[in-house]
C-alpha cells in the first residue's frame, strides 16, 4: 500500500440492525462485529473490507457530537510521526483510540481543522487488529463493491489542500466537481475536497461529508437495485472513460452515496490528469 491514502470512513447509524441489512443489500457488502477493547463502551462499531465504518451511539459521545460524520481514516506510514506533525502545527487529537492486537495507537483530529475529522493510522495497524477476528483484507486488496474516494465539503481548497500537503504530503489535481459544487479536486489519496456547494444539494450532504464513492463492477445494476430500493438518481455524471456515475444524495439512515464503474477508477481520483 502507499501512503497517505484513505482507509475507512466511520458514520453514525441510528439503529446498526437495520442499517447494515439495508446497506448490506442495496450495495452488496458485508459487515462484521469486531472484537475491540472496552475504552468506548457507549458505541457499537461494525466493519467491512469495504471501508464503510457505522457507529451506533448508546450515549452522548463528545467526538460525535457534530453531526453523521465521525471520522475519514487515513492510513500514514507512521500515525505517531503524523501526530508530532499536527501538533506542531497546533493541533491536538480529541481521542487516541489503542488498538490492541498491534499494539498501537491511532488519532482523531477534531474539527479545528478546517472542519474535517481526520483519523490517523499507520498503514496495515487496522488491518491487522481486525484480523483478530479472521481474515480481513486492506481496502486496495478488498473485492468490489467498495469505498473508492469521499467527498467532502471545504470553505477554501487552496488553504486545506496546503495544509494536507503539509502534514501528509498529500496532492491534489483538478477534477470534474459532478454537480456537487463549483470547483472539486482529488488526489490518488482517494479524498476528494469541493467547494462552494451545490445549495439544491446541501439538504444531502452531512456537512463537511457531500458523499461517499463506492465503486461496483456493474454501475447499471447497481443502479437499479438502489432505486428499486427508493433512492432516485439526483445527478448523473457522465465519464470520459465510458458509463456514468450516479450521485443518489441521502440514502440509508441519510448516507449520501455515489457509485461509479469499476474501469472509471482512475478518472474518479484524478490519475493521469
């Protein structure tokens, strides 16, 4: 794997049954249980090689408490060398979540910068405390349907995408903005920032989160399968490479969802441009 780049996004999920019944099914993917220490006992976390992490809340828990949006998780070559860079720059992480079977801890940045929860891990560190569990694949190795880029709303690119150079040598390249605002950019990170959003959209989105890319093999079926499910297409964008992507807004317990073609993976996080 090369680093940085995105690992898993964690959401909130008002009731964690239905939710990974109904995701499950509308997008074809698995969920598991992870056996995890006690630190947070007021949260129920599932997971999947996919990258889409639900929490189910029990009780007020201060790093969820500013809407759906928990975390985007990025894998680093070292979260501890990450965090050192954070707090130089004047940051501190809210939680600092330990992850036994690495033996290693792993950091949430709150919304002091620029409105992002960002996690840091090192690369391979969650992957291997879910392989406690059984076999459990890194999101590049994983099969389809999965995460394939998150998009989320910024106030000012240029200011963020300096600061991500900056802290995990993250770069950025113009790319298509899909109806989703006025100017988007996105890197082989798989983190797609836009700014000035669409206003038609913005009851969608859960805000800095605009959506959440899965990428499938069949888009069309796919398609099918999520309107036959109640969620129409509210944007269609059409890809240089062939098909289209499909952007569905609110879905599942207000998840707000993008898929995309397999052979359009390259042209969804900028590569090549």
């Amino acid at each position: 794997m090369t680093t940085p780049k995105f690992c898993r996004i964690a959401i909130i999920a008002d009731d964690m049954k239905s939710f990974t019944r109904d995701v499950g099914d509308m997008l074809g993917i698995h969920f598991v249980s992870p056996s995890l220490d006690t630190e947070f006992p007021a949260i129920t976390v599932t997971f999947g090689e996919h990258g889409l992490e639900p929490i189910q809340l029990h009780e007020h828990v201060p790093f969820a408490s500013h809407g759906r949006l928990i975390e985007v998780a990025i894998d680093v070559d070292s979260a501890e060398a990450t965090r050192k860079k954070f707090r130089a720059a004047g940051y501190e992480p809210i939680v600092n979540n330990f992850l036994p079977a690495p033996a290693a801890s792993e950091y949430l940045f709150g919304r002091d910068f620029h409105g992002l929860p960002l996690m840091v891990c090192t690369a391979g560190d969650n992957e291997t405390q879910m392989r406690a569990d059984g076999p459990f694949l890194e999101l590049d190795a994983a099969p389809n349907p999965k995460i394939g880029c998150v998009s989320l709303i910024v106030d000012s690119i240029d200011k963020v995408t300096a600061d991500l150079n900056q802290l995990f040598g993250m770069t950025f390249v113009a790319t298509d903005p899909a109806g989703l605002g006025e100017r988007a950019v996105v890197g082989s990170h798989r983190v797609k920032l836009i700014e000035k959003p669409n206003p038609q959209l913005l009851g969608e989105f859960e805000l800095p989160l605009a959506t959440i890319e899965f990428v499938v093999d069949d888009v069309e079926v796919a398609r099918q399968r999520i309107e036959a499910a109640g969620y129409p297409v509210r944007h269609t964008r059409k890809l240089n490479s062939g098909g289209n992507a499909y952007y569905f807004g609110a879905t599942v317990q207000r998840m707000p969802l993008v898929i995309y073609p397999a052979h359009a993976d390259s042209e969804i996080i900028g590569a090549g441009q």
